[in-house]
C-alpha cells in the first residue's frame, strides 16, 4: 500500500491530515505542492481540483480532511491495515473545507 499526501506547509487543514498520519506511524510520499492553487498541476492531475489536503492510498483519491480522517482510521487504526478496496467513496461536504488559496 503505498500513500502519497499532497498539501501546503502553512495550511492548518493539512496539519491535521499530516498530526494523524503520524499518530498512526505510517509512512508517506510527503508532497508539498504551490501556495499558489492554480499553480497545483499535479493535484489537479491526481484528484481534478485544484485544493488540498489530497491523500492518495494506491488508486483511492481523498479530497475532503473529514473524508481522509474517516479513512485512515478505517484502513490503519489499531495496527490493522485493509485495503482501500472497501472504500464506497465520499460525498463533497462543505462543513469540511480544504485550504483554497
């Protein structure tokens, strides 16, 4: 299984995402992309907007912090890893923001 992470260093929404992959002792492609969102090619190429966090877990793109938090703990907590495979997919919710400048 291998994550990749996409995020800003100063966006306190990517803290959150980076404090629980480390919580959970996992190891991550760390991929710091532009401030600048339109500058952000290469999240829009991996998950077709242009705001982070962005967490990749082998072909599962996460967009959403609530989205990435709900699916770690469901794939890694408890040193049990499954794969994403089980993963239904999330709806957009506008309660949990991305950074978007």
């Amino acid at each position: 299984m291998s994550l990749t992470f996409y995020h800003v260093s100063w966006c306190p929404e990517c803290a959150v995402v980076r404090d629980k992959l480390e919580v959970l002792n996992l190891t991550y492609e760390d991929r710091i992309v532009p401030d600048f969102r339109p500058s952000r090619q290469e999240v829009f190429e991996v998950s077709g907007q242009y705001y982070v966090p962005v967490l990749k877990d082998g072909e599962t793109i996460l967009t959403e912090t609530r989205e990435i938090l709900a699916h770690l703990d469901e794939h890694y907590s408890n040193g049990q890893v499954r794969g994403p495979e089980a993963e239904a997919g999330g709806e957009a919710d506008d309660e949990s923001p991305s950074c978007s400048l």
